[in-house]
C-alpha cells in the first residue's frame, strides 16, 4: 500500500462542473462557464495536483484564468477514468504550457496512454502509488467500468475525490481510507439514476464509515445531493465550479 505525508493543509478548486457557481453571501459570483464533467486543483503543500479536466478545453483553461491559477504550475495530472467529460480538456491544458507528470490506469485503451506519452510522461496505474508527496491514487477499482480516485491527507484526516464513482462512492471511500478518518469526500457520486432506496443507503453506509464533511457534485444528481443535505446539515458543502473547499489547517 502507498503511503503519504500528510499536508497540513488541502485546498480543493473546482474549475470544471456541469453545477454552476455557488455564492457564498458575501463574495460576488465568479462568471465561470459550466459543462458536464468535473475538474478540480488539489494543493497539498507546495504541489499544484490536477484532478480530472472536465469536457470542454477551453472553457477549462478560461475558468482557471478567472481563478488565478496558472496551467503550467500544474505539477501532476490525475485522470480517474476515460471518458470524454473527464478527459476532454487535456489537449487544451498541455496547449497552454502545463507539462504534468500523468497518472492514468493502465486500463485505459493503449491509444489514449500511447498519445499522452507522446507529450508527457505517463505513469500507470494499477494498485496504490504515491502521488508527488502528499497525495496517493486508490489505485484501479471496479470491474465494468474502472476507476482511481485521489487520496490527501491533511491534518483534519483524510480527503477522498472521485471523478464518478462508477464503482460505487462508498466503496471508493472504503477502499481508500482502510480504517483511517475521512474528512471530506468530494467529486462525483454517480447517483443521478439512483432511487430513493439506493441513496438512503448509499447515505447510510457514508456515515457509517464516518465521512466527517460531504461535498457532491457532477454526476451525483440533484435528488441525492438534496438527501446529502439534509443528513448532513452543516457538515454538507454546496459544490460547483469555482467552489474552494479546504481540510486540516
């Protein structure tokens, strides 16, 4: 199992969500655009960490730009599966100057690894690997349709992203947190489908694993994240695109 050096501090920064900004009373809102899939940047520490890059190029790189947070201080890409809502916006950020280090599971097709190695370097992923020095992948999970999610400990515990969750949000924070605290679980749950009976479940076995904050967004579907909502109170975070969340110090 990879292991990690927990940062003090995590900060998360959504840059790509189909959800739309959220205010906060205070701040004016942001104008970000907004497309189906999801991107964030995960600074742990001095590591600038791209999580997934949402569907649209260019709309990735404007709403960074809005954000002042520069394409080519992206240190390391993670791609959590190989869809287009989650891969689209790569070209656009290695157009832009960024040369991260990829971490992409070696179920991806051959096709995809062998193009973005002909830019970057590409690391596969298949089991757990250390991600810069404070971060981790879960490693592959699922069968039908695989995935990794990122792992960053901060002081507050554990911080778990999911891209969709395809094999399952609980087993993803399950797998990745093997008995330690998770403070936030934040990504795409993939419960737009899902009915009642699955959501209460889903909710149920989330607290039972004792997820401290919960912050969906993406896929998770506007049903399931009202149910978040509601279980959770003050410790439910409103998510989309230009959101900044932060665990630990």
């Amino acid at each position: 199992m990879a292991h990690a050096e927990a940062a003090e501090r995590v900060r998360i920064t959504v840059v790509a969500d189909n959800n739309g900004p959220v205010s906060d009373g205070v701040h004016p809102i942001p104008r970000l655009g907004t497309a189906w899939g999801f991107a964030c940047v995960v600074e742990t520490g001095d590591e600038r960490i791209l999580f997934d890059t949402g569907s649209d190029g260019a709309m990735l790189i404007a709403n960074m730009d809005a954000l002042g947070i520069d394409p080519t201080a992206i240190d390391t890409l993670v791609i959590s599966h190989e869809h287009w809502d989650h891969v689209g916006g790569i070209d656009a950020l290695l157009d832009a100057g960024a040369r991260p280090v990829a971490y992409v599971p070696r179920s991806f097709s051959d096709e995809f690894r062998e193009r973005l190695a002909a830019r970057i370097t590409v690391v596969e992923v298949t089991g757990q690997v250390s991600v810069g020095g404070h971060a981790r992948t879960t490693g592959e999970l699922g069968t039908s349709i695989v995935e990794q999610a990122l792992v960053a400990p901060s002081a507050e515990g554990l911080v778990v992203i999911t891209g969709c969750a395809h094999p399952g949000i609980a087993h993803i924070v399950r797998s990745a947190a093997a008995g330690d605290r998770v403070a936030l679980a934040v990504g795409g749950f993939h419960l737009k489908d899902a009915d009642e009976r699955e959501i209460t479940e889903t909710v149920e076995e989330l607290r039972g694993l004792g997820v401290m904050r919960m912050a969906p967004t993406h896929c998770t579907g506007d049903a399931a994240r009202a149910r978040f909502a509601l279980e959770f109170g003050d410790d439910y975070i409103p998510v989309g695109v230009g959101t900044v969340i932060e665990a630990g110090g």
